[in-house]
C-alpha cells in the first residue's frame, strides 16, 4: 500500500510538472523592444564671415547654425564686405556638409573652393540677405 502510495504521488508531481512545463513553452514569447541607437552625424567644421558689412550678421548667423546643430570653428569677417549675397563655400570635394548649410540657411548659392585649409570644411560668407536666411 506504502508503494502505492508512492507511486501516485510520484506520478501526480510529473503529470503536474509536465502539464507546466508544456504550458510555459506554449505562451508567446514577449517580443523586446530593440534599443534605438543614436548616431551623431558628421556636421562638419564651418567658419562663418561677415560679407555684408552689418555689425553682428555672423554672429547671429552662427548662432542660427549652432542651434541645428552644425559645429562653428570661427566667426569673423570676410576681406570685403561687398557681398550681395549669402553665400556657401564648399572647401572640400565633398559637399555633403556644405549642401546641408545651404539647406538650413534656404539658399541654392553654393559652390566649390578647394584650398590647404584643413581647419574648416565650409565657409559661409554673409550677405545682406542674411536676415531672410535665419529665420
């Protein structure tokens, strides 16, 4: 009788064992949220000058780009200021920088200086239209 006893309880506990166990495998899976990574993108090394002769234009235009995230090395002012235009400099073969500068600042006057300057990969020379342009 004492193995009986035995018996049923043994097979009780992997009956229940089983029924559980077969019942943990057959519940979905929660799916994890994959984790989002952020890439900084490359914004380029920008040098912005006033061209336009109106004290303050490339401050207020480095701001402008500071706050879309671009990376402003320098500010100061172009050898004239006879501009009569906002203008974009690209300094390297890749304009990809530039053409998003141009972009922000909504003008389609960019073009192509390559020279030794390692230190900016634009120059943005500000013209009198510069207050349309930061807007």
């Amino acid at each position: 009788m004492s193995n009986l006893f035995t018996l049923i309880i043994v097979s009780a506990i992997l009956g229940i064992s089983m029924f559980i166990g077969t019942e943990l495998k057959t519940r979905p899976v929660p799916r994890q949220e994959k984790k989002k990574t952020v890439s900084i993108p490359y914004i380029g090394r920008i040098e912005v000058l006033n061209g336009c002769g109106i004290e303050g234009a490339a401050g207020k235009v480095a701001d402008y780009l500071r706050s879309t995230n671009f990376d402003i090395k320098s500010v100061g002012n172009a050898q004239t200021w006879n501009y009569p235009f906002t203008i974009v400099i690209s300094r390297t073969q890749d304009t990809t920088v530039a053409s998003q500068v141009a972009s922000s600042l909504d003008t389609d006057k960019m073009i192509i200086i390559r020279n030794n300057d390692k230190m900016h990969d634009v120059t943005v020379i500000i013209g009198p239209d510069f207050g349309e342009r930061i807007q």
